[in-house]
C-alpha cells in the first residue's frame, strides 16, 4: 500500500508520520518539499505529484488554519480549505485511490447545548468554517471513496496549540482570563492519527465505509476548564508558574472579542466513529495528561 501524506509539519501531520509508517510506503510531504509539490496552492503541482506516485491512499493534513487571519485572507483560505480538497478528490477518483481529510467542529454555528451529529444541518459563523464546509462538499461531489474526520480543539506536543500558550502565558503574568462559554472536546493528534491508521487498516476487509465521521475523545469541557486543568496539572510537576488558581478567571466570548466569532457549542457525538470502526474512544483528560507531562519535562 503506497499512501501520500500532505502537510507532514503540522500537528497532526507529524503524527500521521508516526501511525501511517508500518502500514505501507509512506510519502510525507509539506509545502516546501523539492522533489516533489507539497503545496496545496498549486493545483498544477500537486495533481503531478499525485499522478507521479500513484498512491492508494491519499491524506490530506494540510489546510489554512489561521481563524482570525482567514477573516481577511478569505482568498487564501478558500484556495487551501475548499479549492484543494476537490482537486485532490478529483485525483483520487481517477486513480480510484481513497482520500482522507480532516474538518472541524466549525462547520456548526454553535447553537443548542447537544454534540452534534454527523447528520445535523451546517451553518458555520465564519470564513474558516465556511471555507472548511466547502472542502467537504467538493469531496463528497467529486464522487471519490473518502474519510472525513472533523475533529475539534486539536493539541499536540508539536507545534502551537492551546497547552502551550497557557503555559507560556502563565509563567509570564499574574493574571490570566479565559473564556468560559465555549464547550468542546479537546483532542489530541496523536489520537486522531492513530484512528486514523486504525481506520485504514480496516478498509482490508470492509469497503463500505466511505463517508463523514466525527473524531474528538470523549468528554466535553470548557477553555476555561481546559486551562484550570493544564494549570492543576503543571503544579502538580512543581513547575514553576507565575499564575495562581485563583487568578485564573472566566470571562464570556462577547468580553474577548476576536475577528472570527467562535461557535458556542464545539460538542461533536462520534459515536458513528467508534460504532464502525469497533473503537473506544479515550476520556479527554487521559491524552492531555500525557501530553502535558512530555511537555514539561522537555521545559525542565
């Protein structure tokens, strides 16, 4: 099984190094690859790449993640989130190859209180999402065998992501404000590649599995709880902090204002997920808690 991986820098693309290695030839690539295009902005390139190597199974962890940014770069937004997804679709419904891409609980405008289902109506509330949405769209058009995994407030030990800037922030101030009506489920990379693999492996024996699934560990929480709970953790390491508990306050989303107005409710039900693929999908406190762990005792 050959399988071509885009976007090998990001934090889940240097985990699908990781869990998609024993399954086959693996071909990684970002966008400033030589020997190959990586760079999903150049369709001409990247339909070569793919006719150049013939994969079996593309993956596609590339994408413009800047959400606020993308409010004015909606151009440049569109072209990797929406425009890219469909050409390589379109490849790999001529190599008759499987794609694998990842969307986001932003496709949902946040509404109610209930993890959103595969099936329930989309409304994202800003470009990112939008942009996103239309990614998925053209692959389903494109006619394509395809897994679509939307995940949500994704974390790794590589790269920048949510861990790392509260405790960056809470070495350097006393006082930290983190928003508290935002609930979601934080997910690790490590775990969306690992599912990954496990659905991939799958396909040897069962075809009929194309289609949209929603990947994120069990559990929901808030940011603000997120971050008293990195916080809880990283003194319990005795690492030295700057913030006390008590001065990790809560605000309201409308008290921090940003150019992209974030959904309310990121809860997504993926029980269609682990129904299957046979799986069991880990409480979310269980992958933050090794992560921060690896983290800090690369700080120490």
């Amino acid at each position: 099984m050959r399988i071509l991986l885009f976007g090998k820098n990001g934090q889940v693309g240097w985990e699908l190094q990781r869990s998609l290695a024993p399954l086959g030839e693996l071909i990684a690539l970002n966008s400033m690859d030589n020997e190959y295009c990586g760079d999903l902005a150049n369709f001409a390139g990247i339909r070569q790449t793919i006719r150049r190597i013939a994969p079996d199974i593309i993956v596609n962890a590339a994408a413009y993640t800047a959400v606020d940014k993308a409010e004015n770069e909606t151009e440049l937004a569109h072209i990797l989130n929406a425009q890219a997804p469909g050409v390589l679709a379109q490849e790999a419904k001529q190599l008759n190859a499987w794609l694998v891409h990842y969307s986001t609980d932003y496709v949902f405008n946040g509404g109610g209180e209930q993890p959103h289902l595969e099936t329930d109506a989309t409304d994202p509330i800003n470009v990112y999402g939008k942009t996103k949405l239309e990614g998925e769209n053209n692959i389903v058009a494109s006619g394509c065998s395809h897994l679509i995994f939307r995940t949500s407030w994704v974390y790794a030990t590589h790269g920048n992501n949510f861990i790392k800037t509260i405790l960056r922030l809470a070495q350097q101030r006393d006082k930290l404000t983190i928003v508290n009506d935002q609930i979601g489920s934080p997910t690790g990379a490590e775990l969306i590649a690992d599912i990954t693999a496990c659905a991939l492996l799958s396909l040897r024996h069962q075809h009929k599995v194309s289609g949209l699934y929603h990947l994120v560990a069990k559990g929901y929480t808030s940011w603000y709880e997120f971050a008293r709970f990195i916080l809880e953790h990283a003194r319990q390491e005795n690492f030295s902090l700057k913030t006390q508990l008590d001065a990790l306050l809560p605000i309201a989303s409308c008290d921090f204002p940003l150019p992209a107005k974030r959904p309310l409710n990121s809860r997504l039900n993926a029980c269609l997920l682990e129904k299957q693929f046979n799986l069991n999908l880990p409480d979310w406190h269980t992958g933050v808690s090794r992560t921060l762990t690896e983290i800090l005792n690369k700080e120490v």
